[in-house]
C-alpha cells in the first residue's frame, strides 16, 4: 500500500528528478516510492528521485533491482519515469536501488563512441548521421551519404586518436544566447532545459543519454561492417569491451583456422581459397563421373526391366543418389523408344514420384496418371504426356505411391 503521505505529494505534481542526467556514474542509491500501478501483471514503480535510465533517444533503458526485485524496464511518460517490476513491491521508503553496472556502462561506451565517431564523419567529409540502433548485440549509424574505403579507414584512424588523446566529455545546459553559438551538429528534439553533450572542441550535441566522462574510456573504435542503405551507407561497429569481445572472437576463430589448415594467420585466406578451388574441381569431376554412371545405370536398369506389350516398364525407388540423378537417368531412356520409367525417390523428409515416357508410347499420358499415386505422400506436383514429376511429405508411404502407379500404368498399356 502507498501511504497516504506520498499519495498527497504526487497529487502536488511532483515527478521524479532525473538525476541520471546529471551523474551518469552512480550506480547505487535510494529512493522513495511515490506510486504504483498495476499494468498486466507487472507493476510500474515510480520513485521520488531516479538514477535509471528510460528508454529513449536510441538507447535501451537500465536494468536492475529496486528493493532487490528485478527492474526488467525503465521508461518515461507525460514526463515521469515509470521502472517495470515483476513483483510488487512492499517497502516504500529508503529503498535500496541498483543499477545493473555492466549493461549500463556498455550501453555508455557505445553511446559516447556513436557521438564522437558521428562527429568525426561530419568534420572530415560532412556526412550527417541520419539513423542510430544501439542494442545489447548491435550498434550502427546510416549515413546520407556514400564514402570510399579509403575514407572509412581514415574516418576509423582520426576516431581511434580522439580516444588516445582522452579528451574530456562534459555535459553543458547553455541558455538561448549559449546554445546559438554552440555549433550544434544536430537539432535539438526538445525547446527547453537543452542538454549538449561535449567532447572537447570536437563535438557538441544534444543528447538526452548517458556517456562517458572521458574518451579515453571508449578503450577502441572498430568499424565491423558497411552495406550501402538508402542512397548513403550504414555502419556495423564495436566500441569499448565490445570491441574487445569481437577481438577475442575473431583471435579464436583465426587461431582454430591456423591449426586446420597449417599455415601462418596471414596464410589462411589464401588457403582457404585454394581449398574452395580444389573443391570446385572435384564438385565437377564428380558430377561428370556421376552422369557416367547413371549411363551404366539406365542400361542396367533395362536389362532387368519388365516387358508390358512391347513396351520396357523401368521402375526403381532411389535412395542413395540425387534427384537430379534420378531425372538424369529417366532422360537417357526416355529418348529411346519403348520405354517407361516409374521412379520414386526417398529422402529424410521428401519423397518424390517421377513418371516418363518415350515419345512413341502414346497410350499413356504422365501427367494425368501422377496425380492419383501423389495422394498416397500428400504430394503436389504436374508436368506434361511425356513427364511428370511431384514430390510429397508423407514419406513412409511412398511405395504405396509407386505401386498405384505401376498398376494404373500396367493397366493403360
Ligand atoms: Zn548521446
């Protein structure tokens, strides 16, 4: 139950003072709760003061306990901060807060990084930044105009020394006269109560979110990937432990490589390009070796076939080869005369049904014979008089599927 007491001071129209725009490096404190309501089973806490961070201007809110119950979100409307609890609360007053350090400090790094990075690419070849996504796996900018890579590398290069030269992020709440001769890169979202964030005489932004105090805390900048976007590019990038987290992982995966393929780090791509060219040889040698033995095959087939009114019935159900083999061979003796073949193909979870025929055996009509036996595996499928083909998921029955069509035939001929 909320007391009384502060049930009257809300009613005052008192909000939550959002002290985390001011320090952004308090990670514990304590608070009172001033109200609490209940939206679909989870509880919105306000508090009289509060260092968590709601979501907004790109950055994904805090994370934490209140009380030591989880705050799975933080977020704000008609200007008070509303943190989502799984459970209610019973402690309203002096309540121990804190924020989960690890989430936020990351989300700092990334933030602080997207702003200066976002400068040094206005400064260098004016390139605006027209799009932010920071999440807890991903971190990109679109920019409204195309660079080359050379430009990105020295974009990533200038950026980088920003950070050794760790230069002091400050945060700035200019009046009007201040703020007209801050050279701003972008418009401010809001008229009042301005907050421009600063780093040195590189960048002055306004920004609602939390940063770091120095770039020397941002550790490095990696570009990780660029795709072309809306006439512009968007930028993939790593920031801070981030960065070092990628690191480790390419180092893993280059290592591994090196082991496999025994040869020094600056080796592997050369190598494993060989490998795929090598690969490719042996992908079309056997292919050609394999149309050689689907001949032998069909000439196989034949000689065990049974004679229908002078007419050669070839069935057999594949398991072993490829579909495409399987056409292969229907094809080598479908262009002789006297011929059908009925052939049913099995695999995990496909099952398919083939009926082909010489031109000169007129009496039957392929792809009105399949349509009946596809029923049995649930099959889809069509063609014309001389071959038709489909394929099923009910893969248990498809012999049933082969022998209806080997006695529809059987019976047409
Ligand atoms: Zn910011």
């Amino acid at each position: 139950m909320i007391s009384n007491y502060y049930k009257n001071k809300l009613k005052g129209g008192i909000m939550a003072e959002k002290i985390y725009e001011k320090d952004q490096y308090q990670n514990e404190f304590t608070a009172n709760i001033i109200d609490i309501t209940t939206e679909e089973g989870k509880y919105h806490v306000k508090l009289d003061k509060t260092y968590f961070y709601p979501e907004g201007g790109g950055q994904p809110s805090d994370q934490g306990k209140i009380n030591g119950l989880n705050v799975e979100h933080v977020y704000k409307k008609d200007g008070n901060i509303f943190h989502v609890l799984d459970e209610k609360p019973t402690k309203i007053k002096d309540i121990k807060c804190n924020i989960d350090w690890q989430r936020r400090y990351d989300f700092m790094q990334q933030h602080t990084g997207q702003h200066l990075l976002s400068a040094v690419l206005k400064n260098e070849y004016d390139l605006n930044t027209v799009g932010f996504s920071l999440s807890e796996s991903n971190l990109r900018i679109d920019l409204d105009k195309q660079l080359s890579f050379q430009q990105l590398k020295q974009i990533e290069e200038k950026t980088n020394q920003y950070i050794y030269k760790a230069i002091n992020v400050e945060i700035l709440y200019p009046d009007q006269t201040a703020l007209k001769e801050l050279n701003l890169r972008k418009e401010p979202a809001v008229d009042q109560n301005i907050r421009v964030i600063k780093i040195g005489n590189i960048d002055f932004s306004p920004c609602g979110g939390t940063h770091l105090k120095n770039t020397a805390e941002l550790g490095m900048i990696k570009i990780i990937d660029v795709e072309n976007y809306k006439g512009g590019v968007r930028l993939e990038f790593v920031c801070g432990k981030r960065a070092l987290k990628d690191y480790d992982l390419k180092n893993e995966i280059c290592l591994q490589l090196r082991d496999i393929l025994s040869v020094p780090e600056e080796e592997i791509l050369k190598e494993v390009k060989r490998y795929q060219r090598v690969i490719n040889t042996h992908k079309d040698r056997l292919s050609t070796l394999e149309k050689e033995l689907m001949g032998y095959k069909a000439e196989a087939l034949k000689k065990s076939a049974e004679r229908v009114n002078k007419i050669l019935v070839v069935k057999k159900l594949w398991t072993e080869f490829s579909y495409d083999n399987v056409q292969v061979v229907a094809n080598i003796l479908c262009n002789q005369a006297n011929i059908i073949c009925i052939f049913a193909h099995k695999q995990k979870e496909t099952a398919r049904l083939l009926i082909a025929r010489s031109d000169n055996v007129k009496a039957i009509d392929a792809n009105e014979v399949i349509n009946e036996p596809l029923k049995c595996i649930k099959g889809r499928g069509g063609g014309n008089k001389l071959k038709a083909q489909g394929g099923g998921s009910q893969v248990d029955n498809i012999l049933d599927a082969f022998d209806l069509a080997y006695q529809m035939i059987k019976e047409q001929l």
